[in-house]
C-alpha cells in the first residue's frame, strides 16, 4: 500500500467505491484502488493531477458519467471525493431526492457523510455521523445507539423514532429507516418527520373526496364497467349519452351503449406494444338514438375490489375546443418563462442609465445657478474649500444624456427581444463597423473586467455588417460579461480577456472573445446554447443570455460556436456575413415616416401620469396636446373639442380604452377611426376586438421617431 493509499485511511483504501482525498485547490493528494482500476492507472501517475481533468478522461474514454460524493472538508480545505458511476436514471434520482422533503443520507461505516440531500442540509445541517449524534434528544439517545449497534452488526433494515434538534434549534419527532450494506460498508438513511405522516393521512382522506368530485365534474366522459356492465359513470358521461342521470346507466351493458359497427373497435387489445392505452374514435347511442361520436381510451383497473376497465372519453367538438385553448396555454406559458429572464437582461443598460440619470440631476441645478450669477455678473460661487465650483461641459451633458438614451433604446429592444423570441426581426438593421461596437461594449463592462483580467483587443481588417447596433452590443456584452464572469476576481495582471476581430477566409466578419478563465467541461458543451442552462450560481445568471445572443446572430446569417477545455478558458466566435457597400445608398430613403407631420390636435389617453406627461412634452412643440387621466375625462374633452388623432393606452381601471372607443363609435364613427392604442402587451381578447377596428396599435415602449411617423401618416391622410 502507497503513502498515498495509506492517507485515506485502511478502510478506504480497500474499499470497492472509487475515491480520492483532494486539497483545497482539487487537487489529487490520495486515491485507493478502485479508483486506480477504472482509471487504469497507478496511484503514483494520478497523484498531483487535478480530480477534473481525471474524472473528465475516465467518462470519455469509458462512455459513463462519474457523481461526486463529498465528505465535509477538514481544516485545511481537504476532502475525500466518493466516485460512483451514474446512468441517466441515477442522475434523475439524484435530482427527486433533492426536491423530496423527506431526509436521505447515506454514510460510511465509519460515520462519514457520502451524500445528504438538500432536505437532510436544510433541517440538519452540515452534520457527519459523529455530529449526528449529539442532535439526538437525551431521552432517545440510548435508543439511537442500540439501532447504530444493530446496524454495524450486520442488520439489514432497521426502522426507529427518535426526536432531533433541528437547525432551527426545535426538537421534531423523526421516523428513521436505516439500511446497511456490508458489501459497500455504507448506511442508508431515510427520515420523515411524524407531523407530516399526520399531514399525509389528512391529506389522502381530503383527496379521496376531492379526487371524487374532480371525476363527478370532470368534463370528459369517465365510465368504469366490470364483466361487461356499467359500475360507475360521471355527470359528463350521462350528459354525453343523452341521460338525465348517471344513475340510468349503472347496470346496463356496456357495449349495449356502443353503436354496432363500433363494438369490434373496443373488444381487440386496448394497448399498443409499449404498453400505451390506444385513444379510439367511436359513436355511442344516445338516449334519442341520435349518435355521439368520441374519441375513448380504456386502461385495466380494480374498482372496489373487483377487476374492471375504465373508460376515458371526450367529445370531438370538445376537444377541439380545448386544444386551441391549450395551445393558447403554452403561448401565454412561454411568454412568463421568457419574461422571468428580463431583469437579468436589463441589468447592465440600466445601470449605466440610472447612474447618468443620477449624474444629471445633481449636476443641473448647479449649471442652472452657476449660469443665472453669470447672467446677472455675480461671482461664481465656490466650493467649501474656496476653490471655484467647475462648471459641467454642455458636451459632458449632451454626452450623458446620449448615453441615457442608448440604455433605454438598448433595454427596448431587449424586451422586444425576449417578446418575439423565435421570431427574429433585423429591423433598423444599417451598416455598422463591429468594432465601434465592440468598444462600445467593452465600455460599458469594465466593471465588470477590470478586477478579473487584462482586456486585450487585436482588431484587424473587418468587413461592415448589415445589423442593429443595440441588439449585437447585447450579444458582445453578454460574451464579455460572460468571460469576465468565468475568472475569479484579485489577479487580473496573470488573466486576459482578448477581442479579436478580423476578415476570415471566406470574407465574415469574425469576432473572438476569450478568456483564460475555468473554461467548460466537454459534456456541458452542447447544453450551452439551450434556454435557461446556466452554470452559474443562483441569482448570476438566468442561463437565458447565450440562447437569445445565438437568435440574434442566426437572424443576421451568422454562425456562432465555443472552443472550450476544461482548466483552459473558453473562447466564443461569432461569424457575420459581410455587407456590399455597392447595394447600399448613399443616403436613406425619406420614407412617409420621415416627413415633418403637419400640425394637429392630438388627445392622448393614459392612466398613468408619467406616460401622459412625457409623451405631451416630446410633442408639445408640434402639435397642440390634450391629455385625459382615463375614459371619463377623456369623453368630456371629446365633447367639446375636435381632435385629429387620439393616442389611447389599451388597458386602464374602470373603462378601459376598447371600451371608450365602443362609446366613441356610438357618439361618432368617424371620430372613433382617429384612434391609436398603446399597449405594452395584448392578451387575446382584447386582441380580437382590437382586429376588429381599423386603429393602428403601436407597442410600448416605443421610439419617439416611430410615433412621429405613425402621426406624420395620420395626419397627412387627415389632411
């Protein structure tokens, strides 16, 4: 037995589980073994190597997946890793156990923890065996020792309740199974406090009522026959077959119900080769003779004590009903899953927004006092230290609000993003040069960079591109970020982040971002792209960021790929097709949208204060704005003024703006067709009255410029 051998201790050593003790850095000080024989190697050659790289060979080259089953880390930071291999099934367990509220452990001979699921952590704590017992009440604890002896002994299942301290410092009465496994020198525990035994009894009673309501009311026809005749059958049974009661039919013979040329239909095998139950369209006879066709499947069962068959059925014209509800379902579900990712998406743009929003209002005041006493030849004023206040730069000003501007344009499109998520769209798409965004981009994350790496930038010849500046400085940043994100801050002069951008072989703009960061194991590869996989901790990251980066790019033509090795950093490249100059005008059409509207009246409708206000003052200027706080004082200005265009917020309390243009058609048609809804989102309904007007509708938020068109156009018809 090596040195090494020897410091996991004798037991563990020979034990047939493959393990390692590693250092604080994961580092292999120690392996037995079992771990030597799946390897194939010698203790002395896996010694100094680092446990991923090992465990990462030993699934390639042995086509299995290895789980990590720590012990509790000594003093120095050291600890011994339990490798068991796992199948997908073993993967999927592992996952229940961590939902369960049940407590499982599995622990060694020797009382140290292998695993504990999240359930054991959160009422125990980081406990081992030895720490285990001393949670255990006074009174019990002779109890707990005598069931510890006979499972070291030998026995196999031992059942025991005994009262714990839990981490909330109250003591709570467990059922504990204990199963010992000589072979393997390991205990498995299983505990489940006794209230919540009490709360499952209650519970199953109050589910065996419910469960019976849930059949009475369902809206599918549920019949259950036993040798041929009716037992049970629902209300939508009966009302199916034309009854007035669910009573008529028990009794009757089942197939009596079933039009003749159908009956062979339900007689054959009920199941295909997977065991699946078989859906079967067929007609019954109603209680008029007239025929119901339906769609029935039929699963074996035992229905009070007695082998039965339960029949599921449902009306064709129902069910066709109830799929477009469905698929309306999963629509408004993808929205919410998709909308949860939005304030980690908007988190940089709007940093970065409210500070220059902070900057503005502490710096205006000063510019407006400063340049009042220069007006009227007074002194400057100073500052406590007797110096002059420094006048900001008009150009700072400008500049800032710019930037401001570009945040929130930048956090639109994100959300118009996140809204049309398989469905693209490249408009505002010009010829842009990637590095001007690229610089952009690295701007605006320094934060981010300059605690972690050196950021290099090696730009060569790069073509121009056809894209939207704000969407592709959202694919950059989440690159950058990502990378940054990938290296431990407080040693950025021995880490780089290098952009390199240049003309590839086949004349793209290819764009590089890497980083010398952990990098991404071989496995976890072909997941990164995918919606919501993140391999950050909670709260970092949504795992939505690299799904939409690859959405953008597709939607331009490009192509986007990792180059990654574990311990090695990472490197993205994104690939865009380059844009012929020869096609492109030298200046943009001037579209209808882009002429000076002519001056209007125009009534803008919306609850909410803040809309109302900005929207009368970007207008002001050019047109004479009315604004109405909702359908009531809108109606009354309505009376008694002429407006050429009424801007009007869909959803509002009490009358909403559908309705308002319901009483405004009644008042007059021809004012109602002045209407255009705003709405930061339509639910179906309204979208389908919305249809059914000739309005135009324009989505918050939106650009100033689109507004200005859409009136310009209204105006000019108007006109």
């Amino acid at each position: 037995m090596t040195a090494g051998q020897l410091s996991l201790g004798s037991e563990l050593a020979s034990a047939p589980i493959a393990c390692a003790r590693i250092d604080a850095a994961r580092v292999i000080v120690a392996v037995n073994d079992a771990l030597c024989d799946l390897a194939a190697k010698s203790a002395d050659a896996l010694v100094g190597q680092w446990l991923d790289a090992v465990v990462e060979l030993m699934e390639s080259d042995l086509g299995v997946r290895f789980l990590e089953k720590p012990s509790p880390r000594g003093a120095d930071g050291s600890a011994v890793i339990f490798l068991t291999e796992v199948d997908p099934a073993g993967v999927h367990l592992q996952q229940f156990l961590s939902f369960v509220p049940d407590l499982f452990a599995v622990f060694g001979f020797d009382l140290n923890a292998i695993y504990r699921s999240e359930s054991f952590l959160r009422l125990l704590g980081d406990t081992s065996g030895f720490e285990l017992a001393k949670l255990i009440h006074a009174e019990d604890l002779p109890t707990a020792e005598a069931v510890g002896k006979r499972v070291l002994a030998g026995e196999e299942l031992v059942e025991e309740e005994v009262r714990v301290c839990c981490t909330d410092h109250t003591y709570r009465s467990f059922s504990f199974l204990l199963r010992s496994d000589q072979k393997s020198r390991t205990v498995s525990l299983i505990g489940r406090e006794r209230s919540h035994w009490k709360r499952m009894l209650d519970a199953l009673a109050r589910s065996e009522g419910q469960f019976r309501v849930l059949i009475e009311q369902a809206p599918d026809f549920v019949l259950v026959s036993s040798e041929g005749k009716v037992v049970y059958a629902n209300v939508a049974c009966a009302r199916v077959l034309g009854m007035n009661s669910a009573d008529g039919l028990l009794g009757r013979d089942f197939l009596s119900l079933v039009h003749p040329d159908d009956r062979e239909a339900l007689i054959g095998p009920r199941h295909d080769d997977a065991g699946v139950a078989k859906p079967t369209s067929v007609r019954f006879v109603r209680a008029d003779e007239s025929v119901a066709s339906v769609e029935i499947g039929a699963v074996e069962i035992e229905f009070e004590a007695a082998p039965s068959t339960l029949y599921v059925a449902r009306d064709l014209t129902e069910r066709r009903r109830l799929e477009q509800q469905l698929l309306q379902a999963d629509r408004m579900a993808q929205v919410g899953t998709l909308a949860a990712g939005v304030a980690h998406e908007i988190n940089n743009p709007l940093a970065y927004v409210v500070a220059n929003l902070s900057f503005l209002a502490e710096e205006l005041p000063h510019l407006t006092r400063e340049l009042g006493a220069r007006r009227r030849g007074e002194a400057p004023s100073v500052l406590p230290t007797g110096l002059p206040r420094r006048i900001v730069p008009l150009e700072d000003i400008e500049q800032t609000l710019a930037e401001a501007r570009e945040g929130t344009e930048r956090v639109r499109l994100i959300v118009q993003e996140l809204k049309t998520f398989s469905r693209p769209s490249d408009d505002d798409a010009e010829p842009i040069d990637v590095r001007d965004v690229l610089d952009s981009t690295c701007n605006i994350a320094w934060n981010e960079i300059r605690s972690r790496a050196r950021l290099v930038k090696s730009y060569g010849e790069v073509p121009l591109v056809l894209a939207n500046a704000s969407r592709l400085g959202q694919v950059f940043l989440n690159l950058i970020v990502n990378a940054a994100q990938a290296i431990s801050p407080g040693a950025a002069s021995e880490n780089e982040i290098r952009i390199v951008a240049h003309r590839d072989d086949r004349g793209r703009a290819l764009i590089e971002v890497s980083d010398t960061g952990v990098g991404i194991a071989r496995h976890l590869q072909r997941r990164i792209f995918d919606p919501f996989y993140t391999m950050k901790p909670v709260g970092v990251g949504t795992g939505l960021g690299l799904s939409i980066c690859l959405t953008i790019v597709r939607a331009l033509g490009g192509e986007m790929n990792l180059e990654s090795e574990l311990g090695k950093g990472a490197t993205f490249r994104v690939y865009l097709p380059a844009h012929s100059l020869s096609v492109v005008p030298s200046a943009r059409p001037r579209m209808p949208g882009d002429l000076r509207a002519p001056r209007g009246r125009v009534l803008i409708v919306d609850d909410e204060p803040s809309v109302a206000t900005s929207l009368r003052r970007a207008l002001g200027r050019e047109h004479e704005v009315f604004v109405a706080g909702g359908a009531a004082a809108a109606l009354e200005l309505l009376a008694a003024n002429t407006f050429d265009v009424i801007l009007c917020d869909v959803y509002m309390p009490g009358v909403s703006g559908l309705d308002l243009h319901d009483k405004v058609t009644l008042m007059d048609p021809a004012l109602a067709d002045r209407f255009v809804f705003m709405s930061g989102g339509i639910d179906q309904p309204a979208r389908t009255r919305l249809e059914a007007t000739s309005c135009d509708v324009i989505d918050k938020p939106f650009a100033m410029s689109d507004l200005r068109a859409l009136l310009a156009r209204r105006l000019g018809n108007a006109s």
